[in-house]
C-alpha cells in the first residue's frame, strides 16, 4: 500500500502544483504518479496470479 500512497501524494503535489502555475513540477509529479500506479497494478496482478 505504500506505493498506492506515494500515488496518491504526488498526483495531489501535481494538482496542487498546476493550480500554483509551477507546470515543471506539476508534470514531472504527475509523471511519477503514473509510473507508481503502474508499477502498483503490476504488482497487485502478480501477487493475486501466485
């Protein structure tokens, strides 16, 4: 759940960052949320398969 959480805490940064007008950080925290919840439903897929 950890890595659901990290998700959850840059997707709010890149929201938070977005309405701030800082668009770098707001895309690259955006960016990094993706690839955590990726990472979590490969994770989440391969522990319910075994």
């Amino acid at each position: 759940m950890a890595i659901l959480e990290l998700a959850i805490g840059f997707f709010v940064l890149a929201v938070l960052a977005g309405i701030f007008g800082a668009r770098g950080v707001a895309g690259m925290s955006m960016e990094i949320a993706r690839l955590l919840i990726i990472v979590f439903l490969i994770l989440a897929i391969i522990s319910l398969i075994l």
